[in-house]
C-alpha cells in the first residue's frame, strides 16, 4: 500500500501555543464557500433538514467579490497566513468560482498552504485539473461508506461507487504537488470492510485513515440523531481522550462563514458564536476584537461553559489535540496586557 496511515493531523510539525500567544496573525482561516451540502450524513448538523429550517442562518454560497475582499485584507496582517482551510459546513465543490478562490488565494502571496474536504461527489476531471493547477496543496476526501448501499443508509444518497472509485484513481494519477487523503468513519464498517477500504484506495492517496464519529457540534445530539454509539475512550483522531477547560481554537483560528460573518471557530454550525462581519469589519479588526478578546479572556478564566455554545461543545475534547490548560494564568496576563 503506497497511502500512509495517518489522519490529515500534522501533530509533529505543531507549533507550542504558549509559546506564541496572543498572535498577531492568525495561523489558520476556515472560509466556506458553501454553506449548503448535496449530503444528508446523519452525524453532521447538515445532514438534517429539521435543524437547517429552524435555523436563523439561511444557507448559501460565497461570492467572489467576498472572497476577494478577504484576500485583500489579509495583506494587513504582519505575516502570511500559515493555512487556509476551504471548508466549514457545507460542501465547497457546490461553489462554481471555487478554483477561481483557490487561485486568488495561492496568487495573493499571502496563504501558505490551501487545503479542503470534500465528499467528492461532484468531482469531474475537468474540475480537478482546475483545483489542482489553481493550486490547491491538499485535497481531503471525506467517504460515507465503501459501497453504495452504505452512502444511501449513512448520507441518503445515491452514487455510482464503481465511477466514484475510477474518479480518485485519476485523481491520483493526474495530482501533480496536491496530496490526496481519503478517510471513511469506522462506525460504518466492520473490521473486514475496513481492510476493504485499504485495499480499494491504499493504492490512490498518499494518506488514508480511519476515523470516529465524535459529538463535536454544540447543541447536537449526534448519538440520538446518526444512531451510533460515541467511543468513551478515544477522540475523532483515534487520539487518547483528555479533559480539558480551555479552547485552543480560539487563540490561533477563525472561520469566515459562507455569508461573511465570522464565527469564533468551525464547529460553530448554527453561527450562535459569530464575533464579527466581513462585510462591515475587516479581517484584523475581527481577530482583534473585543468580542473576540472575551472569549478568549473566559476560557483562561475556566469560565467557559458559563458560554451557552462552548458549554455544549465536543470538539475541545474529541478533536483538539493542542492542551494549554496549564498555562492559564500566565496567558491570562499576556492577554489583559495587550489590551
């Protein structure tokens, strides 16, 4: 098997937060283009019309003038943006000016490395060559199952599994710099289907993992609403559970929503934990914020489930892998300094 087993996780290349906090720059940007999905995974908030109809936030796709604005911004901040992640909620591959986004971002000098996760269903090869040479550095292929059976059980929908197999193929054959991942929930799959899914795509990415569906959406129920059972002792990452108070996100990421508002980081599916508006603020203002300064200040206070969103948020626990809880106090000062 060529693909290393491995999740999309970079643990080793990982900068020690306390050392670096508070940031001028942000180290990474989730920008969605689509706020929609042509899935209806039932682990996903997505996936279930009942919660996007009572949802105050409608779904849509980024414009590109937008996005160009965010681009441009990006200029005022002292250094280069380390990531820049082109997914939040929905699907990116429903935006038709995507490869345009990815181009302007790659082109601006100021994103080091573009990555996205997609369920790839709508790839074509014209598509992919146009990603590919706008140059996107990392493509994450998110799999519902390994075969059609499970897609329709498991995202209620109906695909070509056999064609779907023959598109990553070219993909990998034609990928050029841009690394090819592919990960499927080991929920879905018995311990023979798994090894199935190494031996269909082992051959046809550079890495390939199994994951676990874990309870990462505040204020969803993902056991009642996808029907499996959360393992108690191990994270998204198959990574060792740990408790922890303090959010890391909070301190090296943001996420621009589809519509331009700003949520205080990616789980944040129903945009009740929005710091900001790109179309009134800019991109620095918002990283700057008090609103933003707020959160931040709580969490470090060990107040953070006195905030109704991060109260009920699994992400800390199941899929963050940084822990700066013992550096508090010390952040707390570094903090209410650059006030």
């Amino acid at each position: 098997m060529k693909a290393e087993v491995k999740s999309k996780l970079n643990p080793e290349d990982r900068v020690e937060l306390q050392n670096v906090i508070p940031l001028e720059t942000p180290f990474l940007l989730y920008v969605d283009p689509s706020s929609a999905c042509n899935f209806r995974c039932q682990f996903c908030p997505t996936g279930h019309i009942d919660l996007i109809k009572n949802s105050d936030y409608k779904r849509s796709l980024m414009g590109l003038g937008l996005f160009e604005k965010l681009i441009d911004e990006l200029a005022e901040f002292s250094q280069p943006l380390k990531v820049m992640r082109m997914n939040k909620i929905g699907e990116p591959l429903l935006n038709k000016q995507l490869s345009e986004m990815i181009a302007l971002a790659k082109n601006s000098g100021r994103v080091q490395h573009i990555d996205l996760a997609t369920n790839g269903a709508l790839f074509t090869e014209e598509l992919l060559t146009k990603m590919i040479s706008a140059g996107l550095d990392r493509l994450n292929i998110s799999l519902e199952g390994i075969n059609a059976e499970q897609y329709l059980q498991h995202a209620k929908v109906k695909i070509d599994f056999p064609e779907f197999v023959r598109k990553i193929k070219w993909l990998y054959a034609n990928k050029g710099d841009c690394e090819v991942t592919i990960k499927v929930p080991g929920n879905y799959l018995s311990p023979d289907q798994q090894r199935e899914f190494y031996d269909t795509f082992g051959e046809y990415c550079d890495r390939i993992f199994v994951e676990s569906i874990a309870p990462i959406w505040p204020e969803f129920d993902i056991e009642e609403r996808s029907g499996f059972e959360v393992k108690m002792d191990q994270g998204q990452y198959q990574q060792s559970l740990e408790e922890k108070s303090v959010c890391s996100y909070l301190f090296y990421a943001m996420a621009v929503n589809a519509d331009g508002t700003i949520s205080a980081c990616c789980p944040d599916w129903d945009q009740k934990l929005v710091i900001g508006d790109l179309k009134q603020q800019t991109l620095k203002q918002i990283w700057n914020s008090e609103k933003m300064l707020e959160l931040r200040v709580l969490h470090l206070e060990g107040q953070r489930k006195t905030n109704p969103i991060c109260r009920n948020c699994g992400h800390i626990k199941y899929a963050q892998v940084d822990n700066i809880d013992r550096y508090k106090e010390v952040l707390l000062t570094k903090l209410n300094a650059s006030r």
